[in-house]
C-alpha cells in the first residue's frame, strides 16, 4: 500500500459549495494542497466558527486527489467515521495527520522489509504520540525491522 501524501501546512478553502453527494471539490487559486500523483486526506470545516475542526459537528474528512485541473480535486467523501455533509463556500480544507493517516502509516511500517545492508541506513516513519519521526532501523531479524531509534 502506498503511503499518503503529505505537505506541511497544506490548507485552502472552497471557492464553490460542496455539496453532500459531490465526489470533486473546487479550492480558490492560491492553495497549498498537493499537485503530485497519489492522495491524501484533508479535514473539511467551517474555521470561522470553529478555529479547531475537531468541534465542528460537521466536519468532515475526505480523501483527496489531484484532478489534473487546476484547483479541482476527486474526493472520497465521509472519511473515518465522518458525515458526508454540505460545505459552504469559503469553508477550510486542510490536510491533517488524522487516525487513518496514522493507520496507513503502521501499515506501511508493518510491511517494510529491509535487507541487512539497510541496518542504520534506512528511514522509515513512526508515529510517536501524536507526530510522526523518522527513525533508523538498528537491528534486522528475518527481513523485517524490529528495533528502532530515533534519529
């Protein structure tokens, strides 16, 4: 499985209503969402009411990618036990380090094989508390990590 994308402090907002059944979102020019091939998942939600998304009852999360057209993204609605919802014109989109991106990332971790050329040269993502660190993988038993340090 490939991993999600990621960008830091990705973020634009909506320049047309999204409605509830809509599978691509418009953003006003402007945005720092990604462009590359892949998705990712970003948090859709009203920031002049709600700073913070998480007291948004509608917010909601959605997994995006580039349409190829500028400022338009294919979108998979009511992510990660989100409601499928309208989203006024303006409302935030932001790209966030959420739960599923947290799984997508063990799942990765999970099936990353290394070779013993690898031990202390090869990177890979770990989740620690609620951020994400690169750590060197230190020991090699059976083509998998199985210990690692931050680096």
């Amino acid at each position: 499985m490939a991993a999600f994308l990621r960008k830091n402090f990705a973020h634009g907002s909506l320049a047309v209503q999204l409605t509830a059944i809509a599978t691509q979102m418009t953003l006003n020019a402007g945005h720092t969402l990604p462009t590359d091939a892949g998705s990712f998942r970003v948090v859709i939600w009203n920031m002049v009411a709600f700073p913070n998304p998480a007291d948004d009852p509608d917010a909601e999360v959605v997994t995006a990618s580039y349409s190829g057209v500028p400022n338009i993204y294919n979108i998979v609605r009511a992510q990660e036990d989100t409601l499928q919802v309208t989203h006024a014109v303006g409302s935030e989109v932001a790209l966030h380090y959420t739960a599923g991106v947290s799984e997508d990332d063990l799942d990765w971790l999970g099936s990353k094989k290394v070779n013993e050329a690898g031990i202390g040269n090869d990177m890979v993502p770990v989740v620690s508390g609620s951020n994400l660190v690169y750590k060197k993988i230190l020991e090699y038993d059976s083509g998998l990590a199985v210990l690692i340090a931050t680096v």
